[in-house]
C-alpha cells in the first residue's frame, strides 16, 4: 500500500462490517419484470405481522432481525410490522442518523429477507430459478442504487448471486462490482444448498473473479441456512430437540470454526492466493485456538489426507482471512496470536447482538487500550484495505 | 478440601484424564450369558484386519484410534488387526509400561468399540436391548475387574450406561461405583440418541445419584454421536459433503461449544449445583471466548427466553465445569478467564493426537511457566479432585 493509500484511508475512523437492511416492501414489486411481479416477494399484513410472501409462501421478519433501540426487556422473536421497527432498519436516511448518533461512518450490508448468503432465493431457484434470478437482481439493484446511493461513502453493499449456476454468478458479480458492490456474500458450506464444494473446478469463474477484482467473499454465520434447510442444520441443536434457544444464539458465532477449517483444508487459499475471505459475525476470541488446532492437525494428518496445502493453516489465514467481532475481550487479549490486520470491528445493526448506540463506548473500554495503530486498523483501516473503501 | 487431602493429592504428579483401551477380544465373550453370547460382539479376521462382529453387523476399528508409537508418516485410517496396533492400546500391563515411559501417572479410560458415551450399545438397544444392556455390564465389568485391575490407582475406569432406561441407568451407575468407577460417560447431546433433553425430569434419577456419589459426568467430543447417526450429525461436514478429512479432525474439539451451551442453558448446573461436568478433549483455548458469549447471551435474551439462570452462565461454568486439552498454548495464556480450577491436561494415548510418548517434554515446554501451584492444580490436582482419585 502507498502513503497516499495510508493517507486516505483515515477518512473513515470506524467503520462496521457487519449491518442488516430490511428490506423495504418495494424492494422487488419496484423492479421485477411484469410477468415475474405476481409471484415475486410481496408484503401482505396479516392480523398481527407485516409478512413477505413469495409465490405463496410467507416468510415473516423475526423480531430478532430489528430490535435495535428496544431494551433487552423488550427483545422479542415475535414477527414485527414495520411500524414497529426502528426506521433506520428499512429507510437509509434514518440509518444515517443513527450512524451519526452511534458514530460509525460506514456500514457493510447484509439483508435480512435475502437471507445471509442469498439463501432464500437460492432456495426459490428449485422451483423457480427465473423469478430466483430475478430476484437476486432486483435487491442488488436496490441496495447499491438506491438504498445505499443515499450515502455511497457510508453505507456499502454486498451482493447476492445465483449460485445455482455458477457461471451467471461470475457474471453477476461483475455487473454487481459495477454498481459498487464491495463484496460477494457467500455460504459458508455450499453443500447445504447442494452446490459443489469448493474445491471444485466450478468456482473457479466466480472465485477467480473475486481474487481478480480484489473483491472479498463474506461468509456470514447462519450463511449456509437457507429457510428450507434450518431445520435440517440445525437438527442436532434445534429446538425440537428440547434445546433451549438460548444454545442457539451463544453457539450461532462458533459455527464458523467448520466453515473456515473447510475453506482452508478444501485449498481455498492455495487455489486463489488474492482471495480475501471475511467470516462475519463469527467472533475472534476462539480464533487464536482454532489456528493452533489446525496446525496441530495439519502436522499430524497431512500425509494420509495427501493435503494440498504446501503450509501450515495459520499462515493462510494471516494472508487472506479476516474475523469480525462486536465486543470480544478474549479476541483482544489473543489478538497477536490472530493477528492485528486480520480482525474487523462491527455493529451488527439491528441485530439483538448490535452494540447501538453504544459503539463508540464499547470501543473505548474494550479496545482503548490498544495501540493507536492497532485500534485504528482493528475499527476501520483494515475493512477500509479489505473493502477497498477508498478505490 | 483439607489439609489431608492437599497433602494426599500429591501422590499423583501427572494425570491424563481422557485415554482410551482397544477393547482385546474376550472382553464380551468371557461375560455374556450362554444365550446372548452367539449374537455379542466378537473379532473376526478378515483379510486385512481384525473387525468387530455384533449380531451380524460389522465394526472395524479405524487406524486413527490405536496410532500410538507411529510416525505421522505412518498414520492411516485403515481398520487394523491387533497385532499391528502398539500392545498397550489392549493389553493394561503394556500400557502401564508405555505410561512409565511417559512420564504419566495415572489414565482415565474410554472404550473403542464401545463408543465414547456407549453409542454402539445405545443404537444396539434399538434392536436388542438385552444384548445392549449385558454389553454395557460386560464392558463395566471388564473394564475395572480386569483391566483397571492391574493397577487401580493408575488405570481408572469410567462407565457406560443404558441411557434408553434411565432409571436402569441410575442402577447400573450405582452398580459401577461399587467396583471403582470414577465417572460416567454420558453423550453432550443426548437428543441424538432420541434420548429425553438434560432439562427433563427423566435425568432426576441418573444425575441426582452422580451429584450425591461425587461422580462426574464426562461428556467426551463426538460421544453425541453414534454409529448409526455419524452420518447424519456430522452432514453439514460430512465426507459426502466434499469436505477434506483435516475439516472434521481439526473441528471435533469445537464441537463441544454446543454441548457447554446445552448444559448450561438447560439449568443442569442450577437443577445438579454440585454435579460435576467434564467437556472432555475440546481443548481450552476457546473457552474464554466462550463464556463471555455465553454471558452477553444471557444478559440479552434471558427475558424473552425465561431463563431458569439466576446467574450468567460463566458462574456456573467455574463452579461445576472443566474443560481438558493436550497442547493448547492460547488455552493456558487465557487460562485466568477460564478458571485454573477449571482445565485438566490429558494425553488421548492412543489415539493420533496422542502427546505420547513426549508428555513430559510438552508440559515443560508448553505449561512450564505457569506458578508451580497452578501448574500442579492443571495436570494432576484438579484431577484428583474431580475424580475424587484418592478416596
């Protein structure tokens, strides 16, 4: 990176890597094609929720996706109206006032209908990829021209792609990067969606495009669950096993731990050198362990696995891995063991987990300690050299 | 503890408190009654290996779990007979010759065949609960009149139960104390076995008779899963999945996050205060982390989720729980946040991430700077005292 790079990049002080639109009801009926409108995503209001409704099939917003500005008291999973969320949840001017009163400067967005990966459309594809790829289109479209045009510096997209057909992926990637994507959203274990593992010649056109373009891959925790597939996932831990849901939301980061050991193993980054994978939300305070694990296994198991990997995991991961966290003293702690360029502060805005409207509190008590430049990397410049926010 | 007991402790200066026997080839045959015996397991050689034979069903016993003397080089899953296996995997005289030359003190013993938490016997009952059921008698037996035999003070026994009976269960735990075992091995997930949650009343009998005995219960990693739902537990990471063999080596320690979360968000510790429970070969270094997720969970969702908690789970955790590891240099650097009451070293001999046959050049190199108390209290006092070793 030049000076000038360095220069620039301390325009933003923090910024967040991790935030949720939901979606506005426009979003789709706005932009489908006639044909598609009938079946595509619709809001209908039932008697006690604002529900979409995708060729007759209702996904309601679970509470836990907009509870930003309730008390912990007031947390509930009851599916919301859109009256009852705060506006910045769905409306991008109101998400800038909340930035400002929280300041944060710049967001990275996820949906929420979407799903964390593009599930839901993922899913519709079985029965409808057309309208599944219209879809995907559609809510592209409107997050970077239209809900983040409102503020391009501050609030960033990242896209969604028809990875059942991983060659118009790579394709809609590029049309993504040219409305200002930042990043590609991805699950975390394609084969809960029956795609090919990565370590298929498959995704090589959307992978090397990725690594081409400098454009990261975000895999989200809960990105590999589609609607359909919840239950199916989460079986061993789900509620229908008299699992309290509490297990669920504690262990929800730590899933992660098999999508990195799995993007690393599979010769993720032995394949695509450049790639810069971002897993989201998943903490860092297990991330120090998890290095020394695979090492540890690597070592071990690498002659009758015939590995492709010619080093140890860790040194991938300090290359080309980044991890995020919201407030994570174990992380900070054991942050030269992760590696001070390799983590990434985030919001979670407005998730039940968001730090608003207490970020900047939250970063002075537990990140205040650091070293100015470490800080400075850890809340804004390393997402700012990930994101390529300043190119 | 009184002053007795700190004196008495020292006997032992190093504990490992997870390793495991090769079950020999009599263990069943020697015990079953006349009628069951035909359809109990037996060792039959076939052209490559030494294979378990139960009512028609094979087990092999996969390379990976009797890997102790090897080289990595050397290393392989393929199913083995005994006499390629080092003889301390199945013969106890052996093994205390291999623990001398370690530098080890003491085991605490799971089976092979017999699952990590019984798993073959509990898919057995499904078919066949009286066979299921003299198995497990049969392993108890054998495991501490034979077996632990040869030394109760350094090879001690740990039961499986018939958890499809939970109150038979209680009996045979019971039963088991009785001829000197210091704990038992229940499965992290019981639901995976279509057994009642931990938070049902149905475990009264089973975890009462635990917390009144002083007897742990050991949740081993993997003890969720038995032969039969191998395949389904581990699906979303499964090798059918594509996913690199390294994948679910490297992440079977991280499993347990859920099984601690289960736990603890069952209200088992609030329910069983003085019930002591062991996360065994998870390793350490992502507890810390974990905690402090536990804790924001609790803080932020226990309105809406009516918590049974009175206190954050990492109360609980330090009260009642223990976590072991092997080699886990960021465990130990965050062993404060984790409590040093709390870790148990081990050695997992003979399985291929065995420390043997260089335990005691890995402590020094790896525990070596810890405070002469606390490095006692990690691998070998607070084994004594979970295990009540020495009463």
């Amino acid at each position: 990176m030049n000076a000038n790079a360095e220069q620039a990049d301390r325009r933003y002080s923090v910024v967040s890597v991790d935030d949720h639109v939901v979606e506005p009801p426009n979003v789709f009926q706005d932009r489908l094609p006639a044909k598609l409108r009938e079946r595509g995503p619709r809001v209908v209001s039932t008697d006690d929720a604002d529900v979409w409704e995708i060729d007759g099939t209702r996904h309601p917003i679970t509470g836990l996706s907009a509870m930003a500005g309730r008390s912990f008291e007031e947390y509930t999973p009851k599916a919301l109206r859109f009256v009852e969320m705060r506006p910045g949840c769905h409306d991008a001017a109101q998400r800038l006032i909340d930035m400002d009163a929280d300041g944060v400067d710049a967001e990275l967005l996820f949906g929420t209908l979407a799903g964390l990966a593009g599930g839901t459309f993922i899913d519709l594809a079985a029965q409808d990829a057309e309208l599944a790829m219209a879809c995907m289109a559609a809510y592209n479209d409107w997050l970077a021209s239209e809900w983040c045009a409102v503020d391009q510096a501050r609030l960033v997209p990242q896209c969604i792609l028809p990875l059942w057909d991983l060659q118009a992926a790579a394709i809609e990637l590029e049309r993504c990067i040219g409305i200002g994507h930042k990043a590609a959203l991805l699950p975390g274990l394609p084969h809960v969606f029956d795609l090919p593992a990565f370590a298929s010649d498959a995704w090589v056109p959307l992978l090397s495009t990725c690594e081409e373009a400098g454009v990261p891959i975000a895999l989200h925790i809960g990105g590999s669950i589609g609607r359909k597939q919840a239950a199916e996932t989460l079986g061993a831990l789900g509620p229908d096993a008299g699992v309290p849901a509490e297990t669920l939301v504690a262990s929800a980061p730590l899933t992660n731990y098999g999508v990195l050991a799995n993007v690393v193993f599979s010769g993720v980054p032995v394949r695509y050198p450049k790639l810069k994978i971002v897993s989201v939300e998943s903490g860092i305070g297990w991330i120090g362990y998890f290095l020394e694990r695979m090492d540890w296994t690597y070592e071990r198991h690498r002659f009758w696995t015939h590995s492709q990997l010619t080093e140890p995991p860790s040194h991938y991961f300090r290359r080309q891995i980044y991890g995020t966290f919201l407030v994570d003293d174990t992380g900070i702690d054991t942050i030269e063991r992760i590696g001070t360029r390799n983590v990434m502060w985030e919001s979670d805005y407005p998730h039940t987990d968001t730090t608003w409207p207490k970020s900047r509190e939250l970063i002075k008590t537990h990140l205040g300690h650091l070293a100015p430049e470490i800080l400075h990397d850890v809340i804004a410049g390393n997402a700012v050299r990930v994101y390529s926010l300043e190119t």
